[in-house]
C-alpha cells in the first residue's frame, strides 16, 4: 500500500506542478516577462514546489536527513540530468545574463550552504540569512524583469482567473504530494533497510525534480533554450535559499559527515557546467551524455555508500 500511495504523491506532485506552472507561467505573459526571467523566477520556483513541499513537510516532521539530502539531490540532478538532457535533445547557445550572473549565484548559493553547515548544523538565524539573500536575489530578477518587457502580451496566455486557478489548485496538489512522499518514502527507507539520507538523495530527489525535467525538455524541444537553463539553474537557487532557509528556521537541520560530500560534488558539478558553457557559450550533445553517465555513476556510489552492512 506504501508503495501506491507513494506513486500517487508523485502524481499529485508532478501535475499540481504542471498546473502552477501553466498558470503562473501565463500570469508572466500577461506581465510581458521575458522568458529567461520567466525560467529563473516563477517557472523556476513552480517546478520546486515539489521539493519545497517534500524538505518543508521534512522539518516540520524532525527528518531533516531527508529535508537536506532532497535538495542536494534534486540540485545534482538539476544540474547534472536536466541540463545534460536538454544538451543530448537540442544543442544550443546560451544566455549571456545565465554566464555573467545566473551561474555565479548558483554556484555561490552552494558555497554559502557548506560555509554554513559545516560545523554540523544549519541554525535557525543561518537560515533566516538564507531568506534574506533570497529575497534580494529576488529583487534583482524582478528589476531585470522590468527593464526587459516585451511591447506585447503573448498570443497563448490564459485569462486571468483561469490563470489563478490553476496556481491555486497546483500549488494545493503540490503540497499534499509532498505531504504523501515523505511519509511514504520514509516507510519504505525502514523497509528495506536504508537510511533517510540514502531516500533522500535517490528516490525523492529524483521524483521531485521529474518537473524541472519535463519542463526543461519541452522548452528546449520548442528552442526555449534560455528557460530551459533558467529553470534548472533557478530551482537550484531556489532550493538552497528559499526552501533550506525556511525548513531550517522550522526546525534547525542537522548535517551527517556524508552529506558534506554530496555538497562538494554539487559545488564541483556546478563549476564544470560553468567552466563548459562558458568556454564553450553553448551546450552540446557530447558534454550532455557525459553529464548523465557522470550523475548514473554518482548515483550508483551514493547508494553503495548508504546500503547497510550485512
């Protein structure tokens, strides 16, 4: 039955996140936002609803092995498959505003997370600070967004109230999936043995990022390259300050020695998609295969890692 209601949670998790995003996504047209600032901002943060929900509901229950070890694996994928997937689909130039800024606040995001829970715990002020610097990151997407309107609204916007529903209504499945997925995930992790850090990083990281997939996927299949890379790069922002920050004054998180690790190698990850995109100004298909076997081989580690000795 556990394993039913978890696939339901996903569900819930993965359409109320289609639905918020196809709302606020159509609320932005009528704004005449342009779409990198879109994918940054509120596509970014809709398809992390599922992680926000599942770390959040995580704090709330006293589990932060699975609150700290989702978003560190939801970032790795973030960065690792959504952004290797869109490469392998659709090769393309990037966003000079995603080199010059977007990068440098993911990657900095992640350095500010090891800074801080370094010495075992992530503290209700450090996540306090956390809200704050998201809170002008958020500034300065919207100021961006303001100088770069479009002169006209998008032919394929929703009127408003439909608009409205469909955020409200998302957001609601979002949360009760989430809801689903912690409970259900963490009856499975005693079930066979694994520890919540190992569902964590696995099981719910994945499931939770599966909108950030499809999005990205469908953007880049429709040449919307620069919202594609925002909304990877943008969850990732979103997922250490916004929602990290908010669990841990919830309740303060708790690091265990392997979690440092998963943080270098998000930090590492995030240097390496730089360092390409950069070098290069574009994602191609031989760089993004190599960005999925690399998370298939970290993803097999972790879980040599975390399996209990018999």
């Amino acid at each position: 039955m556990m394993y039913l209601l978890l696939l339901i949670g996903f569900v819930l998790l993965i359409k109320g996140a289609d639905l918020f995003v196809d709302g606020s996504s159509s609320i932005a047209g009528i704004l005449k936002v342009p779409s990198v600032i879109i994918g940054l901002t509120i596509v970014a943060m809709g398809t992390s609803a599922p992680e926000a929900a599942v770390s959040i509901n995580a704090g709330l229950a006293g589990n932060s092995d699975i609150s700290l070890g989702n978003i560190i694996g939801s970032n790795i994928f973030n960065l690792l498959v959504v952004i290797g997937a869109c490469a392998v689909i659709f090769p393309a130039k990037s966003n000079e505003d995603i080199l010059k800024r977007d990068l440098w606040w993911n990657i900095g995001a992640s350095v500010l997370l090891l800074i801080t829970i370094i010495d075992g715990n992530l503290s209700r002020l450090e996540g306090l600070l956390f809200l704050a610097v998201f809170i002008f990151y958020l500034g300065l997407m919207v100021r961006s967004a303001m100088k770069n309107r479009m002169e006209e609204t998008p032919m394929d916007v929703m009127p408003l109230w439909k608009s409205l529903l469909f955020v409200a209504g998302g957001l609601a499945a979002v949360v009760f999936g989430g809801d689903m997925v912690v409970d259900n995930a963490s009856l499975i992790a005693k079930a066979w043995g694994m520890s919540d850090t190992l569902v964590g990083l696995t099981i719910v990281a994945v499931g939770t990022s599966l909108p950030e997939l499809v999005t990205s996927i469908v953007a880049a299949r429709k040449n919307e390259v620069d919202m594609a890379l925002g909304n990877a790069i943008g969850s990732n922002v979103f997922n250490i300050l916004m929602v990290l920050g908010f669990a841990s004054v919830i309740s303060p998180i708790t690091l265990i020695t392997n979690n440092l690790f998963d943080i270098a190698v998000l930090i590492a990850c995030t240097l390496v998609v730089w360092g390409v995109v950069f070098k290069k100004k574009e994602l191609r298909r031989p760089m993004g295969i190599f960005m999925v076997l690399t998370y298939v081989a970290y993803m097999a580690y972790i879980i040599i890692r975390d399996m209990p000795t018999v």
